[in-house]
C-alpha cells in the first residue's frame, strides 16, 4: 500500500528583488519517509523550507502540510502547523543565556503545549532521553559541545512531539564521527516519534545514513531525485561530485 502524503508543495516561487531563488519547485513527502536536499550553498535550500512554514513568505505557489493549505490559512492555523512541523535551525540556535531545560521549556509555554500524560518536567526528560543527553538538563549552552548542542536543539523540537521534522544542515561542523552519531539519532528519532522528514545536507554520510530518497537542487528547481546508491553512481559528473 502506498503511504500517506504528508506534505506537498507544488510550483513555489521567491525572489528577492531581481534575484530568483525559487523558480517553481515542488516536492511531496510520505509519511515515514527521510527525504535528502542537496545542492550548492547559496541555492536556496533554506529558503525553501522557511516557505514551507512561511518564515519567509513566497511568491506563489501551493504548500499543503497534514491536510492544511498552509500559503491560504489564517494565524491561529499556522500556529497550529508549525506545532506539528518541527524545525532544526542551521546553526541550533540555543538561547544562550538559558539552561538547556529553559531552552526546552520554551517552546512549550510559546505554544501552551500540552501533552495528555507527561507533565513538562516528564516532557523534557523524555525528548533529553531521546538524543541521548538527560543529565545535560541543568547544564548552559557554553558548557556542551557542539554535537551536544545538535542533540539538545533536536530535543527542543521533539518536545512539541512534531509529525514531520525539517533539518537544516543537522550536522555541519561536526567531526566525521559525532556527525554519524547524529544521523543515526535522526533514523532513530523516526521509528520513535513515527515522523517524517526532510534534512538539507552537505554532508553525504549524512545523506547515506539518514535518508531514503535526495533531490539535488539547482537553479530554482529539484534537478533530479535518487536513493543515495543511485545518485552516487550516475553518469552525470555534475551530480556525481556532490557525492565526492
Ligand atoms: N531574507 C532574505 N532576504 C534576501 N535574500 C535572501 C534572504 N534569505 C536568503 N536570501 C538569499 O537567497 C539565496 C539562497 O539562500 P539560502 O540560505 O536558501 O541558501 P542555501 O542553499 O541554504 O545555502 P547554504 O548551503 O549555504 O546554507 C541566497 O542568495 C541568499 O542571499
Ligand atoms: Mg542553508
């Protein structure tokens, strides 16, 4: 049986001023299913999943998300889609000035989450077990590493319990074998939390490991799509060198 269509976008377009990002791209993702996009720094990777949950508003275009017409839906309805999309920040982008359990409880009092049988502290020990990092709770930001920093911004999207998560470069700057751990951790956080993803990657081992299926993305539009096998070996040299 095929699975369910968790999001589908169709014909997206942005441009900043006379620099066009986005020129009709479209993508659909099936529940379970870890989808690779790969392509070069300053395509516009990024840019396309801040549409996809209108951090930065496209053109036009048609995003549908878990059933919602996320480009035509009111505020309270957007809240509501990006409690169930999860977003992984280039960067991780942790609060600094707040321990990693106020860094976690801050997207539950955003977004007055409430879960039917843990509490918050249950909830924070429970996505802190998931990546693997429970006795970093009391810890700062300028304390852990910068793979500890990935697990615990990983952590701080799980809390919301998301449907679909989307990586943005989950493991830049890593070492080649934290950066393993972490793509591991991305297959593992699937069969736990039952998602469905997208993760933007440089890195191929991550590519390899994590995902099922990548698109490469070129000139505003996904170019071609293959398992990692297939696209490694193909006999397009350009596309071949991504996986170098
Ligand atoms: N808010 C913005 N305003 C104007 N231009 C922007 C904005 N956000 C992104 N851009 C431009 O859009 C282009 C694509 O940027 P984007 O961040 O999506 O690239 P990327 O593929 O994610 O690159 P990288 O692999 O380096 O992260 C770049 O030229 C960038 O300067
Ligand atoms: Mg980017």
């Amino acid at each position: 049986m095929n699975k369910a269509v968790v999001m589908n976008v169709k014909k997206l377009y942005k441009s900043f001023g006379g620099n066009h990002i986005l020129k009709g791209i479209g993508l659909t993702l099936h529940q379970g299913e870890n989808l690779g996009i790969v392509g070069k720094s300053g395509i516009g990777k990024s840019v396309l999943i801040k549409c996809i949950v209108r951090l930065i508003e496209p053109d036009s275009g048609e995003v549908d998300v878990l059933g919602t017409n996320v480009l035509e839906c009111n505020s309270n309805e957007l809240n509501e889609i990006r409690k169930k999309v999860g977003y992984l920040f280039q960067g991780g982008a942790l609060y600094d000035s707040m321990s990693v359990r106020e860094n976690l409880f801050f997207p539950i009092r955003r977004t007055q989450f409430k879960d039917k049988k843990l509490d918050t502290e249950e909830l924070i020990e429970q996505s802190l077990r998931s990546v693997g990092l429970l006795d970093a709770v009391d810890k700062m930001p300028s304390e852990l590493s910068g793979g500890m920093k990935k697990r615990v911004a990983l952590a701080r999207t799980l809390i919301l319990k998301p449907e679909i998560i989307l990586y943005d470069e989950p493991t830049t700057g890593l070492d080649a074998v934290t950066s393993g751990e972490i793509s591991e951790l991305i297959l593992k956080i699937r069969e736990e939390y039952n998602t469905a993803s997208i993760i933007i990657t440089h890195d191929m081992k991550c590519a390899r490991i994590a995902t099922d299926n990548i698109k490469i993305m070129d000139d505003g539009i996904f170019r071609i799509e293959g398992t990692y096998d297939e696209l490694s070996n193909t006999e397009e040299k350009e596309i071949r060198d991504f996986f170098i």
